[in-house]
C-alpha cells in the first residue's frame, strides 16, 4: 500500500501494471479538470457525459465509472443462500 508521502511501494506499482491495468499521467488544469487516455476511456466503456465516483483511498484518487442500477439487475442470481444464519434473521 502507501508508503510515508503518499508514494506507492514497489510490489504496489508491479500489482497495479499487471494484465490489462494501465497508468498513465495526467496534468490537472486550473480548473481541476482531467483528461483520462482514449485507452483506458476504451478499456471501460467512459462515454462522454457519463458520471464517475471520485473515491479518496489514503493519498490516492479512484475513479469508478458509475453504472445505471439496472445493470446490476440479477447480478446475485444463483448466489447460496444455505449459510447459518441467527434466529432472529431468518
């Protein structure tokens, strides 16, 4: 994880560039604007005016793009339901 200064450790960066992750750098302007790369706007499907959640993990900014609820629809089908579960829960 984050090491003193907000810097990335070593086996942080070689996990974050494995397989398909890619990182890039941005230059935030005067208005606090980025631009994310055509690739990993490609990667993840980022149309334009489509919203993303800005996540504070430490020293470091996440940006998720934010999907319609209905695409979660049914996500959990099939999950096992056969856990033990209090009385009160049930």
């Amino acid at each position: 994880m984050a090491a003193r200064g907000g810097r990335i450790d070593g086996s942080r960066i070689e996990h974050l560039l494995d397989g398909d992750n890619r990182m890039t750098s941005v230059t935030v302007s005067s208005r606090y604007r980025i631009v994310i790369a055509k690739a990993i706007r490609t990667s993840l499907g980022i149309k334009p005016g489509m919203r993303v959640h800005a996540i504070q993990d430490g020293g470091h900014l996440v940006l998720v793009p934010a999907r319609p609820r209905g695409e979660a629809r049914g996500f959990l089908y099939g999950i096992d339901t056969t856990v033990p579960r209090e009385k009160d829960r049930t």
